[in-house]
C-alpha cells in the first residue's frame, strides 16, 4: 500500500528560519526594523522605509483580522486532497496596517471566513517537527 501523499514543508531560507524557529516555539515572530521600527513580511534584507540593514525578529501578539480569503476546493494539488475544501486567509496582523501574513483557517467550515473578522494565531505541528502558523477566529466571535 502506498503512503499517502503528505502536505509539503516549507523549506527555510536564512532570511526566514528566524519567523520558523519562533513558530516552533509557539511564538509568532515578524522581522521589525531596528531603527524606524516598521515590520515586514515576507522579510528582507533591506529596510524598505529606511534601507537601514538593522533587521531583527520580534514577537507579535498574534492578532489581526482577515483582509482576503479564498477557498480551495481542488484536491489535486498533492497533500491537500484530503483538507479540500479550506480557507486561505490573507490576514492583516494588529501590530501594523498593510503587514499581511498567509494562511489558513482552522476549525469552521471555509466559507465562514469572512473579510474582516478578529483571528488569533495557532501553530499546527506537521511532520518532522516543523510547526506551522495557522488562524481560528477570536473566541469572541466564535458564540
Ligand atoms: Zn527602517
């Protein structure tokens, strides 16, 4: 019997094993300018706002609100047959406007991903220890 198809890992660079370590720590970590302040994300090598090369990775607290969704309901791509359909989110983090993050949304049916509702980080082991950083809605709006 052939093993099923697992979800692929993301494979870290040296600009982004920083923001994987913290997940693996359960801790959301953006790279933030040491001297204008401004995060980024996906990181650079270069501040954008200020070209200051001072790049650090400083924990976030995790929430934000969700400023684009899709839904993926083909099941071909290998990994994801079995998850199809799911949200992906496109979440816009609380610590800075325009700071957006990729992702998913665990726990309700996809189509309850609506643009604009509060969700807060969760980490979700995958195979060989990595840890992935994936969204639920706030418990506040889950009543
Ligand atoms: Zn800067």
């Amino acid at each position: 019997m052939r093993a099923k198809p697992t979800r692929p890992i993301p494979v870290p660079t040296p600009l982004t094993q920083p923001f994987w370590d913290a997940a693996r720590n359960g801790q959301l970590a953006i790279q933030r300018c040491q001297d204008c302040r401004t995060y980024f994300h996906p990181p650079t090598s270069v501040c954008m706002q200020c070209y200051s090369s001072r790049l650090a990775f400083e924990p976030v607290s995790g929430k934000g609100a969700i400023h684009a969704r899709t839904i993926m309901h083909d099941g071909r791509i290998q990994g994801f047959g079995e998850s199809v359909p799911f949200a992906v989110i496109v979440v816009e983090l609380a610590e800075q406007r325009g700071l957006y993050l990729l992702s998913n949304l665990l726990d309700v049916p996809p189509e309850e991903a609506r643009i604009g509702l509060p969700v807060e980080v969760d980490f979700e082991p995958m195979d060989g220890g990595f840890v992935l950083p994936q969204f639920r809605l706030s418990a506040t709006m889950k009543a």
